[in-house]
C-alpha cells in the first residue's frame, strides 16, 4: 500500500497548494465567492462537471448497480438530466442577474422581504449536502486504509475547509479542475473497464445475473419518478450549483458549458452502474451495496492504479464538499447574518467581505465536520437536504422566473408552507417515504397560487426591474472594495 499511499498524499499536497494559489487571486467579493464572473468554457465545464459528480454519484451509484444492475444509473442520470434543463433553459437568464445567492434572485424578483426564510432553507439544504459528503471521507479512508472513522472524516474535512477558506471560489474551481481529470481517468479509464474484465466480460455478466440487471427500468417506475421529482429539480434551484453558473464569462458559457457537464453525467452514471454490475458478480454476498466500490478498488485494481482510483473517489467527494461548504457559508452571510445584522443595528455598516467570508467558511466547515461525526447515514441526510429544497423552495424560485402574477406573499407562503409539510410528513412517514416531497410540492404550489392571486400584484417597477436585470441591461454595481496585496 506505500505507493497508493504516496498518491493519495501527493494528491492531497496539491489541493492545499491550490487553495494558496488561488488566496492570492482573491481580493473582492466577486473574485472570492464567484471567481470573478470569469470563467471561460474550459475551466466553467470542468468545475461544474466536478461539482455535479459527487461522493453520492460515485460510490452511491455505484451501489445502486450492484443492486439493480444497469437501472441503477437513474439516480445520476436525473442529476445530469437537472443540469442538461438548467444550461438549456434557465442558466443564461441567471448569470446575467449579476447575484451572488438564491434568496437575491426571490428578493429580486419579488421585491424583498422573502430572503431571510428561503436562506434558512437553503443554508439547511447545503449544510446537509455539505455533511454528507464530510461522512463520505470515512467510507473511503476507513475500508481501503483502515483509517479511524473520526481521523477520517476530521483530515478529509479539514483539507477541504483549508483550501476553500484560503482562496475562495477561485481555489475550488482550480482543485475542481485536478479532480475532473483524475475522477474522469480513475473512474471511466481505469475503474470500469477493469472491472468489467475482472468479472469475464460483458458476456460472463450477463450469463450470471437475472435479466432485469440488464433492463433500464428495472430498478422501478416510482424509483425513477423519485429521483427525477427530487435530483432533477433539487439541481434546478440549488445554491452550489447556481452559484458555479455566476462564475460564467458569458451566456455561452453558462449554457454550452453546462450542457457539456450534464452530458458528462450521463457518462459518469452508466460506468458506475457498469462497475456495481460487475461487483455483483466479482462479490455477490456484499452486506452493505455502498461497499461495492471501495471492495472492487480494493481487491481488483494494481498497485498505484489503486491509489489513483482512491484519489478519484476523494475527488468526488471533496468537489461536493467544498461546492456545498463556500455555497453554504455564503448563505449564512449574505442572507441571514447580514440581514439580521442590518435589522438589528438599523443599517449596513460597510465591512470586509473577503474577511467575512472566509470567517464563515471556517465556522461552516467546523460546524458540518462536527455534524458527520455525530450522524450515520448519509441516504437519510440527503433526502432531508433534497426533501427541503424542492419542497421548499422549487415553487417559487420556478414560478418567479416563468409567472409575472407571482407575488412576495406567495413566495413566502409557498417557502412556509412547503418546508413546514416536509418535516411534519417525513415526521409522520419516515425520512425515506416518498410522500413527503410529494405532498410538500402540492402544499407549496398551492399556497404560492392562492396567496399570489390574494395580494397586489407585484410593482411594476419592481418587475421592471427584474427584467432589465434578466436582459443584462442592470447598470454597472459599484466598485467592490479590493484588499490590500499581500
């Protein structure tokens, strides 16, 4: 294991030389939480796709094929098909907000007064995304090195807490950049094609596994609406992803860009699929599907080759991590703490943004390494982040970018309402019921409508506005104080 080791450590080295790289790069707000809005198709497709890929995408998808067979691609497939909708559709609209959150945009939008409530929301939601991609780190470092379950979540977690607060945004596209390469050779180059010879070929999988490994819908008509109903949506309207589209250069970018990251998930879902259905073979009585990846890793692949495979489940993990951490602590700042601040002491007060940013990625970053130690499983911690954002916020985010008539009572309304109806049903039901998400759409939707329609419409100026701003007519914002060089 020394040479797997010395990988993994050589590729840890390189994630904290980056954050210290990309320190030096940002000195505003813009250039820390969205790179500056600069990012050019290379670089925006390969910090999406690295973001969109995640720990759950790897070693969950994988898992899920062990159990299903080829079906059990859905789950990614619906977040690459979310991606593919939101670069066609929705991205270019965005980018051209110049915003830097979710709750900008509704306020925007709306005209104020629904931000504080969807930040809470949405800083729920990435806080979880956020843990269970810190809980992550312990599969990986405690089956394949025999690392401690604390060690493990506390080193993985504190490397990806390192870099993001030192460089910001620019440090997280660089390491998304490495991690695209070595998740892309490690998992579509290596993994899968060793797997698949492992276990004899495409032939020898079929001879020995049921048929409906093979059918596309095998894994069930309710799983594949689920996954589409949540990860679909739940990519349309996350703040880690929207915020990867504010760092586009151009409406281009933010639209062909995507579109390739999407297609890019498509990919990575069928090999991971591939690999679970060649572990099924390889090792048919595995207690736990979700150690179907690492075990394969572990016992099939050649020295080195191991330790790169190992280094691109990291970087799964950690391109999740750090999204979920900087989108998190954004929200934290800029739309409750700020907020709450300017309330309390009657105005905005002009402060340090770099500074504060970075103060807040590191309370974040400590607050969701002490969360993953304290919690178990990573399925449920997901399907409360997911299960809160679409219930929660879908309605009006979708309905304040394609229905005038919409209206801030309805927005609030619909944020209450949605988010109240998926604790209280995944209370009644179980975290993992389906009914939650689905009756906390319907609630959500139905007290957006009724509300909108039982208010003022929107002012005029107010979506006047809005448009201009969705045109990329705003006028320019004023200059953002720049720190002093270092």
């Amino acid at each position: 294991m020394a040479v797997d080791y010395i990988v993994i450590v050589v590729y840890l080295a390189g994630m904290l030389a980056m954050g210290w790289w990309g320190m030096r790069r940002s000195r505003s707000k813009s250039e820390f939480l969205v790179a500056g809005r600069r990012l050019g198709p290379a670089m925006y497709s390969g910090t999406m796709s690295a973001i969109v890929v995640g720990g759950a995408s790897t070693i969950g998808g994988v898992g899920l094929g062990y159990q299903y067979g080829l079906s059990g691609a859905w789950m990614v497939v619906s977040i690459g098909l979310g991606m593919l909708a939101l670069s066609l559709f929705f991205s270019a609209r965005l980018a051209r907000l110049k915003v830097y959150t979710v709750s900008e945009m509704l306020d925007l939008r709306y005209g104020g007064r629904a931000g504080v409530i969807s930040g809470v929301v949405m800083w729920a939601y990435t806080l979880m995304v956020a843990v269970t991609a810190t809980i992550a780190y312990a599969t990986i470092f405690d089956v394949l090195l025999d690392m401690n379950r604390t060690v493990a979540i506390v080193l993985g977690g504190s490397i990806v807490v390192a870099y993001s607060t030192l460089g910001g945004m620019w440090s997280i596209t660089l390491t998304d950049m490495v991690q695209f390469v070595v998740k892309t050779v490690g998992m579509l180059l290596l993994l899968m094609p060793i797997a698949v010879v492992k276990a004899g070929g495409f032939g020898e999988l079929k001879a020995q596994l049921p048929t409906s490994y093979f059918d596309p819908l095998g894994i069930g008509g309710e799983a594949i609406f689920t996954y589409v109903l949540v990860y679909t949506f739940g990519m349309l309207i996350g703040q880690d992803i929207w915020q990867r589209v504010f760092t586009a250069r151009s409406d281009r970018t933010a639209k062909w860009g995507g579109t390739i990251a999407g297609t890019y998930c498509l990919a990575y879902a069928v090999a991971g699929a591939i690999v679970g259905t060649a572990a099924r073979v390889l090792y048919p009585n595995l207690a736990n599907a979700d150690d179907a990846f690492a075990t394969v890793v572990k016992e099939q692949l050649p020295v080195g080759v191991r330790g790169l495979v190992l280094a691109a489940a990291l970087a799964a993990v950690m391109s999740t991590s750090s999204g979920a951490l900087i989108s998190c602590a954004t929200v934290a700042n800029n739309d409750i703490w700020s907020r709450l601040r300017g309330a309390v002491r009657g105005s905005d007060e002009p402060q340090d943004e770099v500074r504060a940013n970075r103060v807040f990625i590191l309370i974040m970053g400590v607050v969701a390494i002490c969360t993953a130690l304290a919690l178990n499983d990573v399925v449920e911690a997901l399907t409360v982040a997911y299960n809160l954002l679409v219930g929660g916020l879908l309605v009006p985010i979708l309905g304040g970018l394609l229905w005038k008539r919409g209206t801030v009572q309805g927005a609030f309304a619909a944020v209450a309402v949605g988010s109240l109806t998926v604790l209280g049903l995944m209370a009644a039901f179980g975290i993992l019921a389906n009914e939650p998400v689905y009756y906390g759409l319907v609630a959500s939707l139905a007290a957006y409508v009724i509300a909108s329609l039982a208010t003022e419409p929107t002012d005029a100026t107010v979506l006047a506005t809005w448009r201009e701003r969705l045109a990329g007519r705003a006028p320019e914002a004023a200059p953002e104080p720049v720190e002093a060089p270092r």
